[in-house]
C-alpha cells in the first residue's frame, strides 16, 4: 500500500511487544513500513523490516520525531494488573502522543480499548477508569479514528486460556466463580489483528465492539477445556464473595492466573459480545485452539505442561 506521494504507508504501533502487537505486526508487516514503540524485541521483527523503538510508551517525552510521515497511529500500549502509579504514567504517554499527532497534522488514529464494565469497576478501577480518559480523549480530539474494544482473546502464550488449561492440568480441579451461568465470546489474536487493519481502511470515526464467532456459557466451555486434557471436569464450587476473596488472594501472591475484577466482570456477564462481521474470512472459532493446546499439555507431565 502507497501514500499519495507514492511512499509506502508508515504505521506507528505503541505497545507492539505484546500478544496482540505479535499479531498486529504480523498482519500489516508484509505491505506497510512499520515503526513500532515498545521496551523489548520481539522475534520477527528485524526480518520483517520493522523500526524497532526501544522506548516506553509511559515515558516518552516527545513523540514528534516517531510522527514524521506517520499514515496510521494504533495504541495497543496496556496492562492487565496494576494501581493506578503504573496506569497513570502509561495514560499521560499516550495523552502526549494523541497531543503530538494533533500538531503533526493528524494522521488517523486507532485505539485498542476494552467492552463495558460494571459501574464500580468503570469509575474506580484504575485499569478502566484511566483507559475511558484516553478513549474520551481522543473522540473528543477531532482526529479520524477507530476505537476497538474485543472481548476475551486467545492466542499462543496467551495469559488467559492457556494459563487456565495449565492449570487444569497440574491440579486437576478448577475454580468455578458463582453459577457458571455468564458468558464469554473468545476472539483470536490474529481475527482482532485483521478487524484492525479491516477497519482502519474505512472511513470515519467509530466505536466498535468485537466479539468471537460463538458466545459460550462460561461453564460449557470450561467443561470443553477439560475435556481437551483428557479430564473430567472437577470444580471447586464458589460464591460469589467468595470467587472475589480467592481472586484477591491470588493476586496479592502474584499469581497471573485471575484478577478480583476480572471475576466481577466474568459474574456480571458483560464479556458475551456479539460476533464481529466486517471481516471477509469466518471468525475462527476457539475450540481449535483449545484441542491443540490441550494435545500439547497432554504429551508433557503435568508439572511441565
């Protein structure tokens, strides 16, 4: 793809390290320049012809040089845990970068965010309260943009589906947060890769949630996690206060498994999103991914898988 000046089109990435930068990356390398911000290297990069910036988007003073000839600016930049000493610092970057594009001639604008939330976590949870100020922000910025909000992702070395399985399979048991009864709609990294590159080519200014092909009952598609290893399904049943209690205890021991909000999210069943349909290729469907990955674990010992 060309400019009109006939250049290749240049994308900046903030926060392109990660799982869903991996596949961003991966999905825009092969016909636009790439200049990607983030601390680490990531595998591919250098082949592919990508800028690596080695900076951090929380500290960036001044992002005008990484905007010259910039086409397209996508911010996947986040955490997951966190206070808000580590999201404050990660909003401000962000603030300056979304100010230095307004006075670099305003490229247009994509924006990784997440689906709604309950009221508690929206207004005091730094993690979604500091992320709706950069959302308000740039809608109010004039600039032409897309915001994305996906529902839960999976994808290789993913922190969610993977982690779980794992577990499943070393302990054999697994926590069940209420009922079961709410629902999530899994959307894969590279599906979320191709509605970013898929929207940013339309015109105008949109808010767009992103669900996966199949909304599940989160307790079926447990039991389909069990059945992957090879298992039973065995859960150790929990209210939920009591689901909140353990999520807290796992997190203050620093465990990545689950976070408290993310159990409040999951029981207050806003995570089951409508399938996208704008991509020209079906939405790949989790079961897949999770067969394989539960193949994998199978042919390791437990403590290894």
């Amino acid at each position: 793809m060309t400019a009109p000046d006939g250049r290749p089109l240049l994308l900046l990435v903030g926060g392109g390290g990660g799982l869903v930068g991996r596949s961003v990356l991966m999905e825009f390398q092969a016909d636009w320049s790439i200049r990607s911000v983030h601390r680490h290297p990531v595998p591919g990069e250098q082949h592919g012809g990508v800028e690596w910036i080695a900076a951090d988007a929380a500290s960036l003073e001044n992002w005008d040089p990484l905007l010259k000839d910039v086409d397209l600016v996508l911010t996947l930049a986040w955490y997951r845990p966190g206070h808000d000493r580590r999201f404050a610092p990660l909003t401000r970057g962000l603030l300056r970068l979304l100010d230095a594009a307004s006075r670099c001639g305003s490229p247009r604008f994509a924006h990784l965010s997440v689906p709604d939330a309950p009221a508690d976590l929206e207004q005091g949870l730094p993690y979604l309260a500091l992320r709706r100020r950069f959302d308000r922000a740039l809608e109010r910025s004039g600039i032409s943009h897309v915001i994305v909000r996906p529902t839960m992702l999976f994808g290789p070395g993913d922190r969610l589906l993977t982690v779980m399985l794992r577990q499943m399979r070393r302990y054999r048991f697994f926590p069940l947060f209420g009922n079961g009864e709410y629902h999530v709609s899994p959307l894969s990294v590279r599906d979320l890769a191709r509605i970013l590159r898929t929207e940013v080519g339309r015109p105008g200014s949109r808010n767009i949630l992103a669900g996966g092909p199949r909304r599940w009952r989160y307790r079926d598609l447990t039991d389909r996690m069990f059945a992957a290893l090879g298992q039973r399904p065995r859960y150790w049943h929990l209210s939920p206060r009591n689901s909140m209690r353990l999520a807290s205890t796992i997190e203050r021991l620093g465990f990545s498994l689950i976070y408290r909000y993310e159990v409040e999210w999951l029981l207050a069943d806003m995570l089951g999103l409508p399938p996208y349909t704008g991509l020209d290729l079906p939405l790949a469907d989790v079961e897949p991914f999770i067969g394989a990955e539960g193949a994998r674990m199978r042919a390791r010992p437990a403590a290894l898988a």
